[in-house]
C-alpha cells in the first residue's frame, strides 16, 4: 500500500502474512516526493508495478531511508512496526499497540543525521591537537572540524602536520591549505629566492641599470644580483680597477 508520510513524503508499504492472516513481516520505504509525483502523470504508473518488483522500483525513485522498524510488543507479544525518529531526535518510548513511538529532540551537545530508533543522542565530536572547528556541532549533524592555520591534514600520520617550507633556491608555487601541503618550485632564470618559507614566492632579480648602478655580482636562483657604483667600493687597488673596467666598458656602449 501506498501512504503519505509524517513529513511530506511517500511511504511505500509491503506486508507479508501468513496462511492464518496474521502480518509475518513488512517492509517500509521512503522515497522524494517530487520522483514519486512524476510516476502518476500519464499512462506510466499503470504499468510500472506490473513490469518492475518493488527492488527495483525502490532504485528508480531513489529510496534514501526506511521508515520503520520491526519491534515486539511485551504485553501482547505482537510483532509491531515502529516508526523510527527524524534526525535531530531519539527514541524515547517505543510503540505499542495503543500508541505511537515517542521521539524527544536531542539534548544540547548531542545528535542525530539519520532516521533512526536509538535509545540516545550521540555525543557531538571533539576537534583533535592543531584543529579548529569549521563547523559547530547542530542537532542534526556533527561538528566538522580541520586543520588551523599553517597545518594540513596529512593521510600518512593521520593528524594535522605543519606545512613544508620551501628552501632558499626554491620559492612557493601553490600555498598550503588545510587539506594540502606546500607545493615548492625551483626558481626560475631572472629570480631568486635567498628565505626557506612557506609563504615567500620568488622574486625578481634587481636591474642594476635601472638603478643607474654597475652590475658587480650576478644573481642566481639563491641570491639577488648585487648591484653598486665606484663611490661605494672601498679604496683596495684591486676594486677601483675593476670599477673602472666597467666604467669604461659602459661608456663603450653608449
């Protein structure tokens, strides 16, 4: 049989009994209503239970929960089908044959994500060493939890480690996040990185023309380029004559 559950949705029934009549058991499903409302427009419904068993019809309308369980009632001994409580909620009284089963919210600092008939909230998560709450625990789902600032999670330790620093030569490529580590690229030609970080990208070499300054040390991927002019060499023969070098070697050019 078909019914119209508590909450909007639809409740598809199976009940199996026995030669005396008595109920054996029974299978209840819930499926969206939007799926279920397609099936009654047109001639298709009335085809559909004849061609498909109700497993497969089960798949086709997209089943996400089932709305009962199966409990014995103590005084009479019949076996009854309970409804089974909405997340957010517990059981506190199961049903019997004079009343439905009773479901009570969750207390604060517990919960429940799924359809079910337990005894008790479950008791809502603790974020572990170097996690901060993404996500505050609800009635309805637990509290999600990741890494802080400056950690990832790593799969390999199973906890949150801190994010790999680049080495000087090597500058950031993509920054860490909680959920990935560092990743480091070489500097390229015309940058540099002279810092081990996490965070410092390479930079650019200095242009000592730009400067109006004499290119005295070429850079490389780990230092800058070294830049001056003969005013600031010191006064050793061997400076100035190389200072002059390059003087003269620039005024060539122009």
């Amino acid at each position: 049989r078909i019914l119209l559950a508590h909450d909007g949705r639809w409740r598809l029934e199976q009940t199996a009994v026995d030669a005396g009549g008595d109920r054996r058991s029974s299978e209840s499903l819930l499926f969206r209503p939007d799926l279920f409302s397609l099936l009654f427009q047109g001639h298709f419904w009335h085809f559909l239970p004849s061609l498909l068993p109700i497993a497969l019809l089960s798949a086709v309308l997209n089943v996400v929960y089932p709305l009962t369980f199966t409990h014995r009632d103590p005084f009479t001994g019949r076996s009854l089908q309970c409804d089974r409580c909405p997340p957010g909620t517990f059981l506190r009284a199961r049903c019997s044959t004079a009343k439905s089963s009773e479901c009570a919210p969750c207390p604060q600092g517990s919960f429940t994500e799924l359809w079910n008939y337990v005894g008790r909230c479950l008791r809502c998560g603790v974020c572990g060493r170097n996690q901060v709450v993404k996500k505050e625990c609800t009635a309805k789902s637990d509290c999600q939890c990741e890494c802080k600032r400056g950690y990832y999670y790593s799969h390999d330790v199973d906890m949150c480690v801190r994010h790999s620093e680049c080495p000087s030569g090597s500058g950031v490529l993509t920054p860490g996040t909680p959920e990935n580590d560092t990743v480091c690229h070489i500097c390229s030609n015309g940058t540099f990185s002279d810092v081990s970080s996490a965070h410092e990208r390479c930079k650019q070499h200095k242009n000592c023309s730009g400067a109006g300054q004499l290119l005295l040390l070429q850079g490389s991927s780990w230092h800058d380029r070294l830049c001056g002019s003969c005013g600031e060499l010191t006064s050793k023969s061997s400076g100035l004559k190389g200072c002059r070098n390059k003087e003269k070697s620039s005024e060539s050019l122009k």
